[in-house]
C-alpha cells in the first residue's frame, strides 16, 4: 500500500514511519509533508525514498533541493498548501495519513476524501472545524475514514459491525493533563514548562496544554459526533488518569465495552494503515498484573474549557471553528507568557458569547476559514 504522510516530522508522523518501518515492503512512504524541520526531513527522504515531497514554504523547499544534492534520484519537491493538497490526492496513493496540526489541515482531508483515498486521520481539526463538509467530500468521493486519535481508534473499534440502535452512548477518556492535582488557586500561574509535563502521553506542544485545560477532550467530542453520527447527549467523557481505558460503549441492554490498551499511538496507526485487517509483530503488550484502573467526574471548576468547547460543538455551523482558531493563538500565547493558564478557558468562553455565525447552518469551506481568521484575531487582543 503506497502511503502520503502529511505532517512526517511532527509526533504522529514520526511514529506512522516507525509503522511504516516495521510493515514494509507492504507499506511504503510515496509521499512525505513536513513544514520547516528540513533537518528530521532530510533524514526521512533518505530513509525512505519517497517519489514526492512538500514543505511549508518555497525557500524551505530550495533548501531541500540544495542539501538533498545532485548525486541520488531527487523526489518532486513541491511546497506550500497547494503542496499538501497535491500529495494528498495523488493518483499513485491508496492511504493519506493526516498528522498536521491545526486548521490547515481540513483543506487536505477534503481533497483526499474526494479523491476516493482512505483517510487516517490524527488532524482532529479536520472534523472540528469541517465536520459536515468532510462528511459530504466522503458521500462525493467514495474514501474511506479512519480514525487516529486513540479514543476514536479504540470507539471505532468497538463498534464494528454493530447496528446504530444497538448503541446507547460512548465514553471518551481524558487523563486529566498535567494540572490533575494541583490545587486551584494554583492554576492561574503555572509555567508553560509545568504544563507541558503530560503525565501519560509523549505528544505534540499543542495537544499537551489541550490536554491540560480539557480543550483537547471538548474537540475529542466533537470528532465523535461526526465519526460516529451520534448526538451530543450520547457521547460523555469521564477522568481516566492511567490512560488505558481509552474509551468505552454502552449498548442498548447496559453492555458496557472497553478498549484497553498502553498510551501507544503505534497502535491506532497501525489498525487505520491495516483496516480491517490484524496484522502481527506488534510490539506493543499491556501486562494487567498490578494494574488498577480509576475513574472519575471532569470537575468543571477546573477544566471550564471543556465545556465551552462542547458547548461550541452543540451549537455548530462556525461556532467550532472560531473555538479552534482561538484556541491555536491562546495556546501559542501561554506557551510565549503572555497570558495565564487559566485565560486559555475565559478566551474561548469570550468567543463563545462573541462570536456571530457566518453562513449558517452548513457553512462552506470559505466561511468556515473566515471563522478561524476571526478566532484567531480574537484570541490575539485577549
Ligand atoms: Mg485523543
């Protein structure tokens, strides 16, 4: 299976190519994306060979060019969003992995989607901010999604093969981040370096501070809505601290199933890249001797974000992609020390009361981009 790896160099790529390493000559990385970190690229390519290659800009894709020499076959070098677009719709691909991180990446999702590809998708922005119009580019182009993120692996797994009115409602799990314990008074002046110290997960910058204020698991729900065609009421999450429970389902008769596995992203990329097929040689084991496993209620007093970011899902059209947007620019912002830990969540309720939405009920791609502009500047004068 010939695989377009967008984002190569962040945290999901890296691990898909240690995927793709321990699967070839079945897989095979055709193609490569990546912004700026031409160093971890350059090392990439060199492994993998891949035919095509895109990076953030022109001058990072002349640097390629130059550093990558004239003595080896070189791959297409292609740069920019319309580089994305392009690796994502190849002819020669089957699979597009979308690792990206933030709202860039919906664009991408759509082209490979109408291209009739099978989307693994980790760019939960994809689903957040284009829910529907990902849904009608999947109806148009016949591809295929699958997703990445390890609640929605493990849901999506739980529920194969089972009939929509066999399912009550489904359970994501949420860590509870790095400010689980601390008391609140001390929330409002913790450090970028504190939050950043994710008790379970190894992950991006982003997705560690999402997943400290519960952002992250706000987005989660949102995703599940439109990965699963269920209703917000159906879909609840719950503190897990262990991460191994990654998500849960509740049948029509009380039934409750569980996913368990180790904090590994190895392992919803390797189902997405083999679906519906198991294939072996996986490293990753869960030993369940001494293990135990606690639940608990997301308290709202500490995790307010979680709540304005469902509450954003609940009222749809641009609303999630204004949240979004705003949320990318207070995360840069706390991680930079400009603004507390605890403005992260009074930012994205502001938006919540702020925002007017643009195009109604299905807004399309452009309004939904003009969304996350206005988010953006909104979160930049908090
Ligand atoms: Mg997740």
């Amino acid at each position: 299976m010939r695989v377009a790896l967008l984002g190569s160099t962040g945290s999901i790529g890296r691990q898909t190519l240690e995927v793709i390493r321990a699967l070839r000559p079945r897989f095979q990385a055709l193609a490569l994306a990546a912004g700026e970190n031409i160093e971890s690229l350059l090392q990439q390519v060199r492994e993998f060979n891949p035919a095509v290659v895109s990076v953030g800009t022109e001058e990072a894709a002349e640097r390629l060019r130059r550093e990558l020499g004239l003595g080896r076959a070189q791959p297409e070098i292609l740069w920019g969003e319309a580089g994305l677009r392009e690796i994502a719709s190849l002819p020669e691909v089957q699979i597009v992995v979308n690792g990206l991180v933030g709202a860039i990446g919906l664009e991408p999702t759509l082209a490979a989607l109408e291209a009739g590809k099978r989307v693994c998708l980790a760019n939960k922005e994809s689903l957040v901010i284009g829910g529907h119009l990902v849904k009608r580019a999947l109806a148009r182009g016949g591809g295929e999604l699958i997703p990445v993120d390890s609640e929605h692996s493990t849901i999506f797994q739980l529920l194969e093969g089972r009939r929509p009115e066999e399912v009550k409602r489904i359970i994501l799990t949420a860590s509870g981040g790095a400010v689980r314990d601390r008391p609140l008074e001390e929330l409002p002046s913790l450090t970028p370096e504190e939050v950043l110290c994710h008790p379970t997960w190894r992950m991006g910058r982003r997705i560690t501070i999402d997943s400290a204020t519960l952002a992250n698991k706000g987005f989660e729900v949102i995703e599940a809505h439109w990965l699963f065609g269920l209703e917000y009421d159906q879909i609840e999450a719950i503190l897990h601290p262990q991460s191994v429970v990654h998500g849960l389902v509740e049948l029509a008769d009380g039934t409750l199933l569980a996913g368990l596995s180790p904090p590994d992203m190895r392992l919803p990329i390797r189902y997405a890249l083999t679906y519906p097929e198991r294939l072996g040689g996986s490293q990753v084991e869960l030993d369940l001797r001494g293990l135990s496993l606690e639940f608990a209620e997301i308290d709202p007093q500490r995790y307010p974000a979680f709540e304005a970011v469902v509450e954003a899902g609940r009222l749809g059209g641009t609303m999630p992609a204004a949240i979004n947007g705003a949320d990318e620019v207070l995360v840069e912002r706390f991680l930079r020390r400009e603004i507390p830990f605890t403005r992260i969540a009074e930012g994205l309720r502001l938006v919540l009361r702020e925002h007017r939405e643009f195009g109604g009920e299905e807004p399309g791609l452009e309004e939904v981009l003009a969304a996350d502009r206005w988010g953006r500047e909104r979160a930049k004068k908090i």
